[in-house]
C-alpha cells in the first residue's frame, strides 16, 4: 500500500510540473509572438487597458513561475496523500498568480498613466533622465532590510506551507497568495525596470527572469542581491553621466 501510495506522489509530482512547465512555456510563446507581430511604430500604441492587463498577466506567469515553483513542490510533497490533496497545489499555485495578478493590475495603472503624461516612447520605456533613476532606486532597494526579509520568505517558504495545513482549499489558497505577495515585495522594483528596457522586450524580459530565478535558487542570495544592487546603481549612474553629457 505504501508502494502505490508512493508511486502515486511520484505521478502527481510528475503531473505538476509538467503543469507548471507547460504554463511558463506557452506564456513565453505567447509573447514571443506578440512581440513578433508589434510593427514599429513612431508613436506609443493607443492604451488598452484589459489588452495591457492580459500582458502584464502573461508576463507574470512566464517570469514568476519559474522561480515558484520549488515553493509548489514542497507545498505538494506535504500535502495530504489523499484523493482530495491532488487539488491542493494548484489551487496554492492559483494563489500565488493571484498575488501578482494585482501587481499586474497595477503595473496596467502605471503604463497607462505614464503613457498620459508622455514619459514613454514607441517602445513603452521611460525617456529621459528617468530610467537611470528608476535603476539607481532599484540598486538601493537591493540593500533594504524589506528586500532581504521579503526575498528569504520567498526562497524559504516553509511558513506559507505550514500555514496550508492542515490542508483544505481556503487554506492551500490563501498560503500561495501570501507567498506571491512576499514574493512581488521582494521582486516589485526588479519588474518596474520593465518600463527601462522596454515592455516588449524580449531581452530585458529574460534577463530580469533569470536574475529573479537566481535570487531564489543561488545559495549565497545576500551576496547576489547586494552585488546586483551595486550594478544597477553603477548603471544607473552611468546612465545619468552619460545623458548629462549629451
């Protein structure tokens, strides 16, 4: 009985991050595509907010989800080996895109305001002096003590799983929202350098996904996101030089 109980963990285990592969794998190809069919353009698309939101949304899925997901599998390795537990990690997966659904939400606010004001270009970056300020904010959050406790929650999220059991629906989806609300406090101003490279970019999109995945995977994280926070500040800086001198 053990055995099959066993192999069965194994299948669901399987299951899930073939799940959570698939999910990041199609948001990536989705905006592969959307990025591919943008035409230039000399002016900043007309704003739309639920098509703006979807954006962002996707983009969450495919940058987050990689970095979650060894919070999940520990959240499905605790949970019950009963029929009714197979539920319980996705729906705790569910929480945790909800939490940053409403970082999207207000990620959508911001893009439309900015782009009001006229402080974004075709591209839907910031112009000007702004993104060399926006990078030297983003360096100096590195060193806060609200990043370092919000990103060793992140990367150890044994309180969220405790807190799923023992383990119903409500409890599995409320654990996965608190987790991806720690989570967006310790990744919110990494994703806002989406308005320095570009919204649509493709490039600054993997790089910002691969440094959010090493700060969750990287044993030394203290040493990475400080040593991070000093590049971006050094980035920052030389962008307002160099802008300064032109």
């Amino acid at each position: 009985m053990h055995a099959i109980s066993l192999q069965t963990l194994r299948h669901d285990r399987a299951l899930l991050l073939a799940c959570l592969g698939l999910a990041t794998v199609l948001s990536w190809w989705y905006l592969v595509r959307m990025a591919g069919g943008m035409p230039a353009m000399e002016a900043p698309m007309p704003f739309r907010p639920w098509a703006t939101f979807s954006m962002w949304m996707v983009m969450m899925v495919g940058m987050m989800l990689p970095g979650a997901a060894p919070g999940i599998l520990m959240f499905a390795a605790a949970r019950s080996r009963g029929r009714a537990g197979r539920a319980l990690p996705y729906l705790f997966a569910l929480g945790y895109l909800l939490a940053w659904a409403g970082y999207a939400a207000l990620a959508t606010a911001t893009q439309g305001g900015l782009q009001a004001l006229g402080l974004l270009t075709p591209s839907q970056a910031l112009g000007g002096s702004v993104p060399g300020g926006l990078l030297l904010a983003a360096g100096a959050f590195q060193w806060t003590p609200w990043k370092h406790a919000c990103l060793r929650r992140c990367r150890s999220p044994l309180g969220m799983v405790a807190e799923g059991f023992p383990a119903n629906r409500r409890r599995a989806l409320s654990a996965g929202i608190r987790l991806g609300l720690y989570c967006a406090g310790c990744c919110w101003v990494l994703m806002a350098l989406m308005f320095v490279g570009g919204v649509m970019s493709l490039a600054w999109m993997a790089l910002l996904t691969l440094i959010i995945l090493l700060e969750k995977v990287v044993s030394p994280w203290r040493r990475l996101a400080d040593a991070l926070g000093l590049a971006l500040v050094a980035y920052g800086g030389w962008l307002l030089l160099a802008g300064a001198g032109a």
